[in-house]
C-alpha cells in the first residue's frame, strides 16, 4: 500500500506531503508517515528544514474518528507531535483550510506555523466529548495564552488566520502559493537555533499563574452553556496543569484525563452522534448518478414568523426570495421582523450593515401570488389546514414553471394529500423547518409517496447551503420529531391528573438534560396552539388554560405564573384546575416517583421512535437521534433518544414500560420492534 505521507527536496528543504482524503485525518499511515518523514530529514545532511503540508481541501483536521474504540496502532499522535518537536531541524508547518484538533497539535508541534488567510484553526475534541490529547492542551495556551486557550478547548469553535496571527498562533500570513512561500520561510528560519519549541515556551503562562482565579472565572461565566457535559470541566482542568505544572507533568495529566473522557459514555455518544449528523444527508434508494435541480431563486408563502424565518436562511446564504402575503399590513410586519432580526445580529457584530442591506435587498415582497411563477422553489408556510395548503397547491400548479420545487412547511399534515391536489406530485416535498426557523439546526424532508429523487437530492443539498442538518422523513403524523413528543405529551398530562406537577416533570426532563420539560415547552410555545377556540368546551387541562388566557409566556400565565422577567413559579390556579379534573375524572391521587416520569415520558418516546423506524418513516434510528437533538435539544452527551435507549438496555426499557402498561392503557402499545430488539438482546444503533 502506498503510503498518503510523500516527501520531496527542494534545494535543501524536505517538503513533506500528506495526501490522505477527504480531509487528512491523521490514522495510523500518515502517523507513520510523518515519523519517518522527520527520520529522513533528520538522516540527511543536505536537508536543513522540513515543510509539513497537506493536499486537497483541508490541513489535518484532526485524529482519525474512526480508528477511537479500536486497538491502537503505534505510532500514536502525542508521539508523532514530540517527534516533530524534536527534530534537530527547523520544521515549518504550512496550513490552508481547517488545522483541528490532532491537525493543530502537528502544527504546535512545528518550531513554525504559516498559513494562507482563509486557513482556520480549533481544537473540536471537546464536541466528541473529548480533549485535545496529543500535548494540545499543555502546548495550546502556551502559544495562544490561557484566556484564548480556555475558550478553544472548551466551545470547540474555530478562529481564522488572521485573529491566529494575532495571537502568535501563525507567525506568518501567505499570499499566494502557499508551499512555494513555506519552503521560502523555511530557508529563512533554518539556521536559527535553538529551535522555538512550543512546549518549552512560559512566557504566555505567567499571566495566569499570577491569577489562578481566572480558571474558576472562566468556569463561572460558562457554566450554563457547559452544564451536563462532564468534556469542558475536563478540558479547564487540562489547561490548569499546563499553568500549575512544568510541561513533563502537565501532559501527564492530559493524558489521564483524556483517557477518563474517552472510556465515558459522553465522548461514546457524542462520536456517535459526529457520524450520525453525516449519515442524515444520505438518501436510501435513490440512484447515485441524481443530478439536484437548480435552485436560483426561492418563492415563501406567508409572512409570518415561520415564512420570514424560512426566508431568512436563503437570504443569508445570498439567494432570493420572493416572499408572498394576502395583505399588506401582515406583509410589511414580516419583512419588519425580518429586517429587525437582522440588525440585531448586527448589533451584535455577526454582521455587517452592509451585509443586512444585502440581505433585505435580495428580498421580494409582494400580494401578487403570480409573482411565484419564476421562482425554484415554493414553500408553503401557512396556517395548519389541508383545505387551505390545497387550495393552495392548486394554485401554485398552476402559476409555477414546469421542474418547481413545490414543499409544504406543514409539522404535521400529510404530504400526500397535499400533493393530489396538483398535478405534479413528483416535485411536491414537506420541509418541515423548526422555530425559530433562522436558528434551528434541523430540517425534516418529507418524502412523499411520489416524491422525485432529484426533488430529494436538491432538498438535502439545499439545506447544507443553508446550513441546516437535513432528515429523511416518511409522511405520518407529525413526522419523526413531533409523532414522538405526542406519546410524550399524553403520559405528561396524565401524570398531572395521577399527582405529578408540572413543576416535578419538568425538573425531570430539565435534570436529565432536556433545555426545558414539556410544560415549560408549552408555555413558551403557546397553550392556546391548536386550541379550538370555544371557551365554553373545556375537555382537558390545557383547553380549561386556554379558556382562562393562561396561554403561557405571552400572557404571563401558563402552566406556571411569571414575574415581571418572565421567571416562572408554580401557579397555585393551575393546580387547582388540575385538582377540579382529578375529581371529575376520578382519578386516585399518588405519588409519582421521577422514575415513573422517566418510564413514561421518556421510554414512550423511544417506543415510538421504534414504531417510526419498523415503518420505514424513518431511514435509520441514527436519523431519529438527529432530529431530537438538533430540533428539540435532546442532550447530545446522550447520543439522541435511541442511542441512550441502546446504553441503558434495550431489555431495561421493555421492562420499565411493562411497569407503565397498566397506567398508560389504550394510549399505549408496543413497538414489535423493540420488544424483538430487547428478546434477543440487539441495539437500534450499534
Ligand atoms: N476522522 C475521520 N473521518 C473524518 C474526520 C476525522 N477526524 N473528519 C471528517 N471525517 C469524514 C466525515 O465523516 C465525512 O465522511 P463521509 O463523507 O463518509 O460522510 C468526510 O470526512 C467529510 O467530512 P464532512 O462531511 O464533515 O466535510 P466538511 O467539509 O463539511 O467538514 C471538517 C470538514 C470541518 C474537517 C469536518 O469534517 C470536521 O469538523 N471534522 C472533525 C474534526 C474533529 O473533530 N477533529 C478532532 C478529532 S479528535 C482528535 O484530534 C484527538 C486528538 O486530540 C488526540
């Protein structure tokens, strides 16, 4: 087998390249590769420096993902950065696209580090639940400083060449040929000794070992954002014995707590979930060769908060939009909303004004429907009804141009349906956004019973363009996410009538790593969503809400009361109602153990989702994960509903809901899936 690490001399520098695509992860070839490389350099007299570079799109970004969890193969990374560290001769590394993780430890291992302006560096291990381990926590803040240090290893987030430069990270900007320059560097830098080694630097240490206070700072004004994740504490932890120990020990410690983080069930699942989020965009059945549609410009259906969400995304990544509404007023408030949200990202310096006033000119309101007829792509972005979106695919089979794209923005309604009622279901898909539909990650594509593949394939190509993650749905009701907050939602309210508070569930969901619990959801969503609008016909708990005007945040009262800022407290009203229907209803009060919340809030859904999977409404359970951590914020250290079904035991959940049968009644029964998958001690993701 060829080796992806070559090497070739000009004049007396060694350039040595690593050709390992897509994006030179750094398995066991190119580590034994790049030793062997400084092995050469280091045997010949003639060479006097080294060039570490990488072709195709991207530096190394980072260790090889997939060899984690199997038995290692030597050299491993922390030695190959020493290596590199301790050539006798200067080597230089040369960086374009994105140097991550093990990418950037190679390149603080270099005595030097050149990049092209457009190069990105980070250090993401804290998003596989892990930490950078090959010497990148100890060299790191060393090189950056501890504050920056800090805020790399534990977001994971990437900063540009140029903030690089900045920190001393690059010690030079390229304009042009990026190795052509490197070689020249190097023949600058070869005859320098000693060489810079970054593990040997103090000087940006002395800042923090004069202010040991500034690690439980940081840990105090990040804590809401690092809650529940055992990688981030790991990570400070890391940087703190890289301050409070000479290099030799620090490392020590990176590397027991990097081998803590990697035998946890966190780092388990969130490498399972790196994987999971790829496997989303691949489509099941559909020949390889689909060519997507041309998408230039894109026509949304409704002016409200959904429709000038869904045509922020376009506007951002600079396509088009011709947005449509019945009336003047409700469609100069929604490209109001549009135009305001954009300025506050402004104000927030995530933008420039310029960029707003792009954005805003690329935007084309209008009451005239027929303006639709040269636009790509239709989303429909209406109220809830199949009369309305019929009456409403009629029409837009009739205005847009042979080849559109016509989707339907519907959460729960069937795409079938929809699509009769024109003539061309082939081109009709659901694409389901979530709200805030500018922020939220997650796209559902309804696939219809006639839905184009080509329709498909431009759908999911789209949605990276947009930035979003793109799943495969089946047409049910309410999808993958929204079928399954249903059995969710049915056991909740009941739980209310058998003794629990709202306040008790939602602290169960809040603690097992939920943002917020089902009430809560609801109050910041609306109690009067979905409500049928009669005062007088009070059939449950929330209709007896809605009656009220408790529907939720907006009105200050919900299923809890609010403050002035919007802090809620247990409403004493609520449990009153919930009382009245206890006794109306008959129901015995008891007390409801977290546990039984668990079992019947939780469990339900991942039967549910195993339904959805036994029915082909989803491809893959992986996609089921996907759609609950990046549409509901189901804790990714979890792994996604399915994932932590398959680590708490299949045979576990069966059990737990056989406790539950008997409460849950008819709103219940068994996924034959999961009840096979626990009997012979399968998994629905491994
Ligand atoms: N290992 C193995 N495979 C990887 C990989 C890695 N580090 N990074 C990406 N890939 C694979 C992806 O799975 C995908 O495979 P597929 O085509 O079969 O689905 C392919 O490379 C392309 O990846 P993307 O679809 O993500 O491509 P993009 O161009 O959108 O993004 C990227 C490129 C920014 C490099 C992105 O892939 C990324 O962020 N990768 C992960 C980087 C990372 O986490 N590095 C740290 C690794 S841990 C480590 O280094 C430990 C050390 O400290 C000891």
């Amino acid at each position: 087998m060829t080796s992806p690490i070559s090497t070739n001399r000009h004049g007396d520098i060694l350039i040595v390249t690593s050709n390992n695509p897509p994006v030179n992860a750094l398995g066991a070839a190119v580590r034994q590769g790049l030793v062997a490389a400084i092995k050469e350099a280091e045997g010949d007299d003639a060479i006097k420096a080294v060039v570490i570079t990488c072709a195709g799109q991207t530096y190394f970004a980072g260790a090889d993902i997939t060899e984690f969890g199997k038995p290692p193969v030597m050299p491993w990374l922390p030695e190959v950065v020493d290596r590199i560290e301790s050539c006798s001769k200067p080597v230089v590394a040369a960086v374009h696209g994105t140097a991550l993780g093990g990418g950037l430890e190679i390149a603080l291992g270099c005595h030097y580090r050149v990049a092209l302006p457009t190069a990105k560096f980070g250090v993401p291990e804290v998003k596989l639940g892990l930490l950078p381990g090959a010497g990148g926590t100890q060299r790191l803040p060393r090189v950056a400083g501890v504050p920056k240090a800090l805020e790399m290893v534990t977001s994971g987030g990437m900063i540009g060449a140029k903030e690089a430069a900045a920190l001393g990270l690059v010690d030079r900007l390229i304009e042009g040929d990026l190795v052509e320059h490197a070689v020249a560097y190097a023949e600058e830098v070869r005859a320098i000794r000693p060489l810079p080694k970054s593990s040997e630097r103090d000087d940006k240490l002395a800042e923090a070992r004069a202010n040991p206070a500034i690690f439980d700072d940081f840990r105090k004004a990040n804590a809401r954002k690092m809650k529940g994740f055992e990688a981030p504490e790991l990570n400070i932890q890391a940087v703190e014995a890289a301050v409070a120990k000479p290099y030799a020990e620090g490392v020590l410690d990176e590397r027991r707590l990097f081998m803590q983080l990697m035998s946890g069930s966190q780092a388990r699942a969130q490498q399972y979930f790196f994987f999971a989020e790829r496997k989303a965009a691949k489509i099941d059945n559909i020949p390889d060769d689909t060519r997507p549609r041309d998408i230039k410009r894109v026509g949304v259906i409704g002016a409200g908060t959904m429709g000038g969400g869904i045509s922020m995304n376009f506007l951002s990544a600079g396509i088009p939009v011709t947005i449509v509404e019945m009336a003047q007023d409700a469609l100069d408030r929604g490209t109001g909303t549009v135009r305001k949200n954009y300025e506050a990202t402004a104000a927030k310096g995530r933008m420039t004004p310029e960029q707003v006033e792009q954005a805003m000119g690329a935007l084309n309101p209008t009451l005239d429907f027929n303006a639709l007829a040269d636009c790509d792509l239709i989303i429909e972005a209406v109220f809830e009804t199949m009369e309305i979106k019929q009456e409403i695919f009629g029409k837009l089979d009739k205005i847009a141009k042979p080849g559109a794209i016509l989707a339907s923005n519907t959460s729960y309604l069937n795409i079938d349906e929809i699509a009769a009622a024109t003539s061309r279901p082939q081109d009709v898909v659901g694409l389901h956004f979530f709200s805030p539909a500018n922020i939220m990650k997650l796209l559902e594509v309804v696939r219809g019973a006639n839905t184009a593949p080509d329709v498909l394939v431009t759908a999911m190509q789209l949605a990276k363009r947009i930035k979003k993650v793109a799943v495969v749905a089946g047409v049910c009701h309410g999808f993958i996410g929204n079928r399954m907050l249903m059995p969710r939602q049915v056991e909740a309210t009941k739980l209310l009538l058998e003794g629990a508070t709202p306040d008790q569930i939602d602290r169960v969901h809040v603690e097992f790593g939920m943002p917020m619990g089902p009430f809560q959801m609801a109050d910041l969503a609306g109690v009067d969503i979905g409500w049928h609008r009669d005062p007088t016909r009070i059939e449950n708990i929330r209709d007896a809400l809605a009656a009220e005007g408790r529907w939720g945040q907006k009105k200050n009262a919900g299923f809890y009361d609010y403050d002035e800022k919007r802090r809620p407290s247990p409403s004493a009203r609520v449990q009153e109602i919930i009382d009245e229907f206890r006794a109306k209803e008959g129901v015995e009060k008891r007390d409801i153990s977290d546990q039984e919340i668990v079992e019947r809030t939780l469990y339900t859904m991942v039967n549910e989702g195993a339904k959805i999977l036994e029915e082909g409404m989803a491809q893959r359970a992986s996609d089921i994960d996907v759609v609950w951590i990046y549409g509901y914020g189901w804790p990714v250290y979890r792994g996604g509903p399915m994932h932590w079904a398959d680590g708490e035991g299949l045979d576990k959940i069966v059990a737990g809901l056989r406790n539950q049968e008997a409460r849950m009644g008819s709103d219940f029964s068994f996924s034959q899936l999961l009840l096979d998958k626990a009997a012979s001690g399968g998994k629905f993701t491994r």
